[in-house]
C-alpha cells in the first residue's frame, strides 16, 4: 500500500511563504487500526511531520468511521449476500458496536464464553469495548445529554440531519434503545463514502480527535471542516 504523498504540508497551512518539500521518511507499522504500515512524511520546508491515515481513520483509532476501500470509495456489495444498507457501510467500523446492540447482541461479558466443548474460538469482541464504542459514537453524534448545543447544531449541519433527532439524548435507558437512537442517525445520513469524511469532522467538533485534514488529489489541496469546534462556554 502506498499513500499519495501532499505536496504540501500541515505547517503551511498558517504559513503562506514558500513552498513545500515532502517526502514519505518511513513506513510505521500498527498493531491495531488499518491492516498495513502508515506513510510518516515530513517537510524539510516547515519542519513538520506527520502520518497519513487512510481515508475513514483518525489517529490512534482501531477502527474507521466507515467501511472504504484503499482509495477512499465506497465498497461494492456483496450481491450473493443481502446486507441491510447500514451494515454494508458501517461493518466493522466502530459504529459495529451500535448495529449489534440494536438487534440485541451483546458481546461477550466474562469469561463463559471461552472455548469449550460446544464453542469453536475465544471470543474476540468484550462487553466492556462494546460499551466504549456505544459511549464515543453517542458523543460523536451528539445524541449525549452532555453534549453542548453548539456542538449539536454543527453536527447536524455537518450530518444534514434535523437537530431535533440529535436533541433527544438516550440517557440511562439501555444498550439497545442507544444503539437504535445511533443507527436512526446513521439512516438519515447521505452522501456516499462523503459520510466518512464528515463523520471525522463530527468527532473533531466532539472532542474526540483533532480537526481532520484531508487531502484532495483533484485540488491538490487540503479540505478542511467548514466549521470550527465550539468553544467551552465561559464559566465567569
């Protein structure tokens, strides 16, 4: 796998003199996330660094916002296998936790589960990580009761969907009725593999990570949110 490399760095973004001279340094292997080493490049310009992601991916997840293929577009379906919309695209992202806990699936919560005579494998997927995932897409979507209105009314926006969907938070109800409130906002969501790119700009607006920076080859430029993060109200 090799990454288109910008011709330009994150460092001149604040900085319009001179140009740019980026070159791919080394290749860091992952543990966990996408499936091969990421592209570390760095500019001798700016003196800047940083790692590129494959599309979908913020820095440090396991998981994408949403299913792609390499070159960032959306995968074709399965034609042999029916899948229900929300499960083509969001299988194996970290909206998974949420398709599962609304068809009441719950992953495995102790140590029950372990091979046995009527079991083939241990249990790759835990209670406890379902929950984190349930946690950061419910902040990522705006539906937690903590979420500030600033913050809900430019995820709906980024999301196009009507705020009043992201103002009715699930609060204590349940794994289930959560992972129904996520993929209700999942459904209403349009715009093909665009969905991933602004589902990063939600988490950024969340807190969740730090403002996305993706790099268009048709512009040869970088696309940023056309929002910025709200600001945490002034508690004088």
């Amino acid at each position: 796998m090799r990454p288109v490399v910008p011709s330009s760095c994150p460092g001149r973004l604040n900085d319009a003199g001179g140009q740019c001279a980026v070159r791919v340094v080394h290749f860091r292997p992952r543990k966990t996330g996408p499936e091969h080493p990421l592209a570390v490049a760095r500019c001798a310009i700016h003196g800047a660094a940083f790692t590129l992601y494959p599309a979908g991916f913020a820095p440090y997840q396991r998981l994408p916002t949403m299913r792609l293929a390499p070159d960032g577009t959306t995968l074709e379906p399965d034609r042999s296998s029916p899948q229900d919309p929300l499960d083509a695209s969001f299988h194996a992202s970290l909206f998974e936790a949420a398709l599962d806990a609304r068809q009441g699936r719950a992953w495995a919560r102790d140590s029950a589960a372990l091979p046995s005579a009527n079991t083939s494998r241990t249990p790759d997927r835990w209670w406890s990580t379902q929950c984190r995932y349930l946690s950061t897409a419910e902040s990522l979507l705006a539906l937690s009761a903590t979420t500030c209105e600033q913050a809900c009314t430019t995820i709906a926006l980024l999301l196009s969907v009507e705020s009043i969907e992201l103002r009715t938070p699930v609060g204590k109800q349940g794994y289930r009725v959560l992972g129904d409130a996520i993929c209700r906002v999942l459904a209403q969501i349009r715009g093909g593999a665009r969905r991933a790119l602004r589902l990063l700009y939600c988490g950024h607006v969340a807190g969740l990570w730090g403002e996305p920076l993706h790099w268009d080859v048709r512009r040869n430029a970088y696309e940023r949110s056309p929002f910025l993060r709200p600001t945490a109200p002034d508690s004088g």
